[in-house]
C-alpha cells in the first residue's frame, strides 16, 4: 500500500473510532442528545452494538494504514507488496538483494558483491557494490551485470526496476588465479 492510500485508510480508521466512541457514550447516557434526532438511540443496545462495531473496524483500518511502516531506517518502507486476486504478497527487500547477488555470482570477474535496495515511485532501484577480477573490462562487465541483475528481478517479482547502480569498490586477485598462472 503506498503512503497516501496509507493515510486515507487511517483517516478513515480514526474517524470509524471517533463515531464508535460516541456511540458507546451515546449508549451510557454520558452524552445529552434530549431535543436531537439522536436521542431515540441514547441508553439502546443497538446504539452500543454499531459503536463496538464501527470501534472495532477503525481500530483494524489504523492498524492496516500502520502495518506497512517499518521501524527499522526510520519507517522507510522495506518489503514490495503486490496484489492479486488471491490476496497480498510481500517480497522483502532482502529477498530482492539476494536476487541481485544470485546474479552477480553468476557473471565471470565479479567477487565480493554486496547489495541494497531501495524503492521509489518510479520503481526499485538496486545498489550493487562490487570487487572484480584484474585485466576485466569494468564498463561491459557491469552493463552485463546491470541488465541481467534488472531482468531477473523484474521477471521473479513482477516489479519494475527503475535503476540498477554499480559501484566497483575494488580490483581484487583471485587466489585461483595466480595459483594456475604458477
């Protein structure tokens, strides 16, 4: 759910507590209503049912409107929810990071990769840092990985990837390598 459907449900929510509230008061009398339209409901079971009723349902909107916020990074949002006609699907930002290094492992000269990933309106973007192999060349070498870590995520979670950012942090040897031009 994105952050204005979010506020609208818990506007929503707050207001389905506020009448709730006032129905119960309605039905305990502690509100004068005598000369109103509404004083045919005050002290009636019925006045009590509708304000646990409506309670209750604000109660569940604020929680769903609060649900998709995260502690952790201060609220950021940290998992993709998608729709379908069965219901919710999360897909966890971590589970989209170990996508990208599933790839990355995958793709000859590129060691120690490390992943984050961030959402926008436009779509995720994935930050990949990553050490390669010596005599590499860096610009095909990471447009490879850029267009094979974008489809492979978008085609396993359905969500659109809006940018794919390499950082190459390092030129490193590998040990295999140099054992086998010994």
């Amino acid at each position: 759910m994105n952050a204005g459907a979010r506020l609208i449900v818990g506007i929503v929510g707050l207001i389905l507590i506020i009448v709730g509230i006032f129905s119960a008061m309605l039905y305990m009398n502690f509100i004068d209503v005598a000369g109103t339209a509404l004083q045919g409901f005050a002290g009636q079971e019925e006045a009590a049912l509708v304000g646990l009723v409506l309670l209750v349902l604000g109660l569940i909107l604020v929680g769903t409107s609060l649900r998709g916020v995260s502690s952790g990074e201060g609220g950021k949002q940290q998992s993709i929810a998608l729709y379908n006609q069965n219901g919710e699907i999360n897909i966890s930002f971590q589970a989209v990071e170990n996508m990208a290094l599933r790839v990355s492992r995958e793709i000859h000269g590129i060691r120690d990769t490390s992943t984050k990933v961030k959402y926008t309106d436009e779509g995720l973007t994935i930050v990949l840092k990553v050490k390669v192999l010596p005599d590499m060349e860096i610009p095909p070498l990471s447009s490879d990985l850029q267009q094979k870590v974008k489809e492979y995520v978008e085609e396993k979670t359905g969500t659109p990837v809006n940018e794919v950012r390499i950082t190459v942090e390092n030129i490193v040897v590998d040990h295999m390598v140099t054992k086998q031009r010994s």
